[in-house]
C-alpha cells in the first residue's frame, strides 16, 4: 500500500464523519469539507511515508546485523577447524 493510499484511507476514517455531520448541519459547505479532507489526507500520508521509511530503515538494520553475525559465525568456525 502507498503512502498516499494509507493516507486516503486514514483521512476517510478518521476525518470523514467529522466533515459529513459539518455539511449536513450546514456549518460547513462541501467544497471547504472537501478542501479539508484533501489537507488531512495530505498530512496522512506524509505521516505514512515516515512511518514507513523508518520500518524500512529498521529492516535493513536488522538485515545487517543478521549478516554480520553469520559472518562471525563462520569466521569463529574457520578459525576453530583443523588446519589440513
């Protein structure tokens, strides 16, 4: 899922109801609930993105910190074999 896409989604959910009640009471018209929307969205899926970036960034990490500890393995199991 895109960022953008999590944030449409997030801003429906959480935004939507507020800004329908808005518009169906008249406090609001629905170009303004619109324009809203839009922004909350916006914001979501800025929000998303850095979430995202961050899971990605503790993946590689975590990715990097596996290898090295397979390649100490080794280098501990090369070291410890008989020499031949």
């Amino acid at each position: 899922m895109t960022a953008l896409r999590a944030g449409l989604l997030v801003a429906a959910v959480v935004a939507g109801p507020q800004l329908w009640s808005l518009v169906q009471s008249g406090e609001l018209d629905g170009t303004s609930a619109l324009i809203r929307a839009a922004v909350v969205a916006v914001v979501c899926g800025i929000g998303a993105s850095w979430i995202g970036g961050l899971v990605r960034g503790y993946e590689a990490d975590a990715r990097r910190r596996r290898r090295d500890e397979l390649l100490a393995q080794a280098r501990k199991a090369l070291e410890s074999s008989p020499e031949r």
